[in-house]
C-alpha cells in the first residue's frame, strides 16, 4: 500500500492515526524512516545530513507542524545501518535530541504537486534551499589532540577552494569560521562533515552557517590566514606560517592527514599529525623526524630508565633509554618511529614527573647506542626492544583507540575478581598522593581511579602498570579521558 502524505501534513487517508500507531509500535525494517520531535525550523538539509552518511537519500517529506519528517534510503540496508548507529548514538538536529525508527510504509511517494522531477536523486540533490553564506561556522567537540588552521584547511580544501580561515576560542571551545568561494561550496562541505570525526573517535565538527558573508583577516599566521592574500604581515607576537609546516601538511604524498572523509588516518598517526601541528614539528620527510626524543630537566636523584620506558610507552613503543653519563638529567628515548615520538612529545612536553617539570624536544640522534660490549655504564642504558610490555605491537590493538593527554584519572583492567576498591585505593595511596575517586566497571576487572593531580597519577601510573597482583594479574594502568 502507498500511503500519500502531503506537505502540509494532510492526507487522502487517516494520517494523524497512522502517525500515533508509528509513535506507538516498533514497525518492521523499512528503506523509509520516520523522523520525530525535529526542532521548529528545521530545514531539509539538515534531515538529510542524517542519513546521508549511510548512503544515497533517495527522498524526503517534512510534515510541517507536526515537527517530523519522512527519510527514504536507497536501500533497506542502509536504513537499518543507520537505524543501529542512531540507537547507540543519539542524532541531534540544532543540538535537540530527536527520534529515528522505521516507518510503516515501504517507500515514499509523494503526489505531482511536491515531487521533485519525479525521480529519485542523491542526497545532494534534494538540499534545495542553497546556503546564503559561503562563511562556515565550526565548532570542535572532544578535542582530544590539537585541531590547527592547517588541518582545517587540508579537510575543506576537498570541496573546493578555501579563501580563509580564522580561529579562536570561545567558552573554552576552539572555533573557526572558514569561508570557501561560493555558498554551495560552503553548503556540499557542511552537508559532507557536518558531525564527522577528524580523528579516530574525536575532534568531531560541529559546523552551522555563519551570519557573516566575508572574512576580514589582517594577519596570515597560526590563528588566521588569508590564502588570497600571501603579502599579510604576521602581526605582532604571532609567528609566521612556517613554510616545513606548509609543505607536510599539504604535500600530496603525506599520509599523516585525512585521505578521505570519514577519517582514513590509523589513530597513532593521526595523533602524531596533530602533535606535529601542535609541536611545530615538521613531519616525515623533513628534518628533525627521527623517532629520538631528548627529554631534560629530569629529577636526576629518581629517575630511571624504567620509569621512562613506563610513561613514555604509554604514546608508543619504547624501544632504548639512555640517561646521559654526564647530564643525569638528560635522557635520550628512542621510539619504534617518528610518529611515536611526535606524539610523545606532544602528551610529555611540560609534565611533572618526580616534581620537576620536564621538557621533550626531538633529538638530532637518529637512534640511541648500546654500550659495547664490557663497558658498565651503571645501568643507565636499557634496550627494551624485546619487552613483552609494549603497548602497540598488536596491529589493530585497542590501544591504539585509548591514547589520551595524561589526566588526574586513570583507566585500570586486568583486576583480579578477589581485589576491592579498598586494596587499589591503599595500592595508590601508598604510590604517592591522594585517591579523590573510584568507580568500578560492571564486571570488576576494570575500574577507574581518579587521583588529586596530574603529577599524582603519572608517578601512580609509572609505580603500578604492570604491578603484579598475584595469581599471575598484571595491572594495566592508563590515562583515560572519562572523569568520575
């Protein structure tokens, strides 16, 4: 049965029954999907910016007043694929939460006078209402790694050609307002990106129209950028576009950044690429992109090649630590490749670490030398090459989707069943400071720990990963993102 649905929310049957039976039932798997409590306002576009990640719109109908829309797919695959997501995700149109399940009928058609061209076409297609501002407003949620004007631009750049950019930080949230050549450029990229991750389950963009038609940039440096006028000063304070930055980031043989949209970069690559945009660090194929670190003003009484190989494994594999025979506050910290040590740096750079706040910069060395053979250096030296505990030797471990800044809480696993809160609160306690939070995970063998500062739950983190808790119960201890 086809079921005729008009514009205005009447019909040539018992449309409002109908719509209370679907509020009220759990319809079989349809390719049409039946929208509700949209926001007053809410435009096409933005009904099928939801499902166009899934696959091709093949038609819609908003029942206006009734705040609720009609979304036909493709197929009734990618109608169920994004069925799925939305019941583990909540989709939000205008930041309001709304209600996805599948419709009574099987397909969509709507009568001659709303029909557009009587053929079904792509979702780009049926955004009708063009963008009346070739000026983006973006918004960057769950900023966990730096997001710079350079990665913006590499990303837009895709849909066409990107004029300006301006940046800035509004109620603690980075912002950009971009503006591309023309609005439906301005209008394929929101519709493309729009809610879209620029790295592995973070950075996500937020991204509305701007009031604003033209950009005013009187600086081209880190913050704005003029890509039609190269002759602007830097302005005071602010450097310069470095010209090794230009060159990685937007040479066509670099694989550190977004190949295709959703993102295509392997998580640690990825945050490498936004440590090196952060660190002003140049990425491979320049200078300075070994994958040796010099860490300094380290607290030479305390530390060891142990505990360097503890906190810096946690951004990546540790291969060999050497503290300097002359300089004992000086380490030299040789990671698997350069994209670890970009990331380390980026995480490590400005930390405490046994009261003392430590710098990370990349070393000159392209590897760290082993003593030869029969010389004692007072077991400054180690090479951990062979260490069972390695983070990220696994390919397609779940490490690799776990990589956050240090934090005050930190994640624990593999608990023994027979462990309470109250043995790792004393295990904790004793490490070194304060234990302001515990919350176990349903099944006990993970838990998180939250301690009063950061530096408490680094030297927690360094003393505990991997401390034995009988029966053969190694403790892993990570940084998580989560607060209690």
């Amino acid at each position: 049965m086809t079921f005729i649905v008009h514009l205005d929310g009447t019909s040539n049957g018992s449309d409002s029954k109908k719509l209370r039976v679907e509020d009220r039932m759990e319809a079989p798997p349809s390719r049409v999907l039946h929208i509700r409590k949209l926001p007053n306002e809410t435009s096409e576009t933005e009904v099928i910016a939801l499902g166009l990640p899934f696959g091709k719109v093949t038609n819609i109908l908003t029942l206006k007043g009734k705040n609720q829309a009609f979304l036909e797919l493709g197929t009734e695959e990618a109608a169920i694929t994004m069925v799925n997501y939305y019941s583990t995700v909540t989709p939000h149109v205008r930041n309001v939460p709304v209600f996805i399940q599948y419709s009574n009928h099987k397909e969509l058609k709507t009568d001659a006078g709303n029909q557009r061209g009587g053929t079904p076409t792509s979702g780009s297609d049926l955004a009708l209402t063009a963008a009346s501002s070739p000026v983006l407003r973006i918004i960057i949620d769950n900023m966990f790694y730096p997001v710079t004007l350079d990665v913006l631009q590499q990303i837009f750049s895709k849909f066409g050609t990107v004029m300006k950019i301006i940046t800035f930080t509004k109620n603690n949230q980075f912002q950009a307002l971009l503006q591309f050549n023309d609005p439906s450029t301005a209008q394929q990229a929101k519709i493309a990106l729009d809610g879209q991750n620029i790295y592995n389950s973070c950075c996500t963009l937020r991204i509305d129209y701007s009031k604003l038609v033209n950009l005013n940039v009187k600086y081209n440096n880190d913050k704005s950028r003029d890509y039609t006028r190269p002759e602007l000063p830097a302005g005071d304070g602010q450097p310069a576009m470095d010209p090794n930055m230009a060159a990685a980031f937007q040479g066509k043989d670099s694989n550190s950044l977004l190949g295709k949209i959703p993102g295509a970069l392997s998580p640690l690559n990825a945050a490498a690429a936004a440590a090196a945009a952060a660190g002003r660090v140049a990425l491979s194929g320049h200078s300075g992109s070994s994958g040796v670190l010099l860490a300094s003003n380290l607290n030479e009484e305390m530390v060891t090649p142990q505990s360097l190989f503890t906190l810096f494994g946690v951004y990546g594999d540790t291969q060999r630590v050497k503290i300097l025979y002359n300089k004992k506050d000086s380490a030299l910290i040789q990671m698997a490749d350069a994209s670890q040590a970009q990331l380390a740096m980026s995480h490590l750079n400005g930390q405490k670490m046994y009261g003392k706040v430590i710098r990370v910069a990349l070393s000159k060395h392209t590897s760290v030398q082993l003593p030869r053979d029969g010389l004692d250096d007072q077991g400054l030296t180690k090479d951990f090459t062979n260490s069972p505990l390695h983070r990220f030797k696994k390919p397609g471990s779940k490490n690799f989707q776990n990589i956050f800044p240090p934090s005050t809480t930190l994640h624990l696993s593999n608990i023994p069943t027979d462990v309470t809160e109250e043995d790792l609160r004393l295990l904790f306690s004793n490490a070194g400071g304060t234990v302001n939070a515990f919350k176990f995970f349903q099944d006990h063998k993970m838990a998180l720990l939250q301690m009063s500062t950061v530096e408490e739950a680094i030297q927690g983190l360094i003393d505990l990963h991997n401390y034995n808790m009988g029966d053969n119960h190694h403790l892993r201890v990570s940084f998580s993102k989560s607060s209690i």
